[in-house]
C-alpha cells in the first residue's frame, strides 16, 4: 500500500497551493472595508457585508486544489505559462485590497480588478488544457470577479 494523502509530496503540494491562497487572503483581512467604506453611495444590489468571506474562502480553497491538480497533472515544469498565469492573477488579487480599501483608489481597483480578470480568464484556459477539472474549478472566480468589478465600477461612478 503506497503512503497516505497526508505524508505524500503530493499532499505537502496541496497544503502550500492552500497556503499559498491564504497568504494571499491576507491582503482582504489587512485592509478591510471599514468605515471609509461604509460611507460610499453603492447600487441596490451590493451584497451584504458578510457575504464577502465564506465566498472568497470557498473561491480560495477552489484556486488552490486547481494549482494543485495542474501540478500534479503536469508539474512545475511542464506547465511554466499556465503558472505564471496563476501567480499574475494571484497578485492582482492581492493588490485589489489594498488598492481599492487602502488606498481608497476606486479608479485603480477598477483597472487592476480588469487585469485580474483577465488574468483569470487566462488561467482558466491555460489550466482548462492541462487538467479539465482545474479549469472549471476557476469558473466561479472568474464570475464573482465579474460581479466584483461591475460593483467596484458602480461605486466608483456614484463616488466620483
């Protein structure tokens, strides 16, 4: 009987994609909406406030085991563009918070919230062809980062 999920490399691999989401999940806890926030006109259909975590935490858990079936599927090596494509759009993640809640920059948070759709679309396609189920795993990221950029746009159009 081969080792368990738990001691294998591959299970190791799966904790650091994991890790390395929550790392980046961190820029959402660092710069909160707050107060600046609360203040803002926004459109009728902005979600509640709690929505927020337990959607991006399901999207994070989904991001990583989708880097993770990519590596196993073909490694670091044999699938270089589709990583980088991966750590583009994690970093645009990150610099939304801090962008848009930091720095209180609804322009910029809008241009970079594009970028990063981009970048996940483009993930997506790049995972979609090494593993199938890894790019469908990106599909609900892509469409909450679809709503996310139509409310970061309403917001800042009625706050201009």
């Amino acid at each position: 009987m081969g080792p368990t999920a738990r001691s294998s490399p591959s299970g190791l691999v799966l904790l650091a994609f994991l890790l390395l989401c929550a790392a980046v999940a961190t820029t959402g806890i660092l710069f909160q909406p707050g107060t600046w926030y609360a203040t803002l006109a926004k459109p009728e259909w902005t979600p509640p406030d709690w929505l927020f975590p337990p959607a991006w935490t399901s999207l994070y858990v989904m991001i990583a085991v989708a880097g993770w079936l990519v590596w196993r599927a073909a490694g670091l090596r044999r699938a270089v563009m589709p990583f980088v494509l991966y750590a583009l759009q994690l970093v645009l993640n990150a610099a939304w918070s801090w962008l848009f809640f930091g720095l209180h920059r609804m322009d910029v948070g809008f241009f970079d919230i594009v970028a990063l759709w981009l970048a996940i679309l483009a993930t997506l396609v790049a995972f979609y062809r090494v593993d199938r189920v890894a790019g469908l795993l990106l599909v609900p990221y892509l469409l909450w980062v679809s709503f996310a950029a139509a409310l970061n746009l309403a917001i800042w159009q009625l706050n201009a």
